[in-house]
C-alpha cells in the first residue's frame, strides 16, 4: 500500500501519458537529434513522462505524504472545456485567440481569478506563442483565422 497517496496517482497519470506518447508516436519517423522526424519528440517526451511517473510512483512507496482530501472535478472539467475550446478555435479564429480563450477560461477555474489579470496574461501569452511558434519556428498556423477575415 502507498503511503503518499498524491504520489502514487500523480506517478499512475505520468506512466499512462508517457505509455501513450510512446505508443503513438511508434508510427511516426524518428529521424536523428540533428534532422528530428515527426516521431521523435513525442517518443522522447514519452520516455521523460515514464521516467518522472516511474519515480513519482516508487516514492510514493516510501515517502510519507498528506492524505488526498477529494478530487476538483469543477476545476478538471473548466481545464478540459479550455483545452477543448483551444482546438475548436485555433485554425478557424487563429493562435492568437485560442490562446487568449485557453488561458481565460482555465484562469476562471482558480479561486483567486481576476479577469484584468488573466486577460494581461492571456495577451502577453499570445504575443509571445504568435512571435515564437508562427513568426519564429514557421509553425502553419494562422495567428488570426479566416473567422476573422484575416
């Protein structure tokens, strides 16, 4: 029996995120460090994931930890409603939205939410995934979308 309950799950949810990312990314071209195909990031974000779940759920055997005091189902649920939102939202209204929409929403979901904060936040983070992914690293995305007229 674990004696960190926080631990054991928490290293149950990284094992199965990381088993995914490795499964999934099995079909996909590894390429080398130097000229990465589409396989490679996702198989070793999968072996990190694994190697942190690992960790977290050998510790949870031998370290003690506070008992798990319930589960936010709210807060999961607003995080998945703003992940959900991002993707609905990205290559219609652009990068620049969905991120502004995936940080307001999930922002909604503290307890300590100011929306003049979150919408600073939620700008400054736009500006800088637009800059880096879209300007910077080429990814093909609209910064905003053909919803736009843009």
């Amino acid at each position: 029996m674990p004696k960190n309950i926080k631990d054991f799950w928490s290293g149950v949810l990284y094992l199965l995120v990381g088993g995914s990312a490795l499964y999934l990314g099995q079909e996909y071209p590894m390429g080398t460090a130097v000229r990465m195909g589409p396989g490679y990031f996702p198989t070793i974000l999968g072996y990190l994931l694994v190697l942190i779940g690992g960790a977290a759920l050998l510790r949870s055997f031998f370290q003690e930890g506070n008992p798990l005091n319930g589960f936010a189902v709210k807060k999961i649920i607003i995080i998945t409603i703003s992940i959900v939102a991002f993707g609905l939202l990205v290559e219609g209204a652009g990068l620049a939205i969905a991120v502004v929409a995936v940080v307001m929403i999930s922002a909604a979901g503290s307890r300590y939410f100011d929306w003049k904060k979150s919408l600073a936040v939620a700008v400054g983070a736009a500006v800088f995934c637009s800059l880096v992914f879209v300007k910077g690293l080429g990814v093909p995305l609209p910064m905003f979308g053909p919803w736009l007229g843009m």
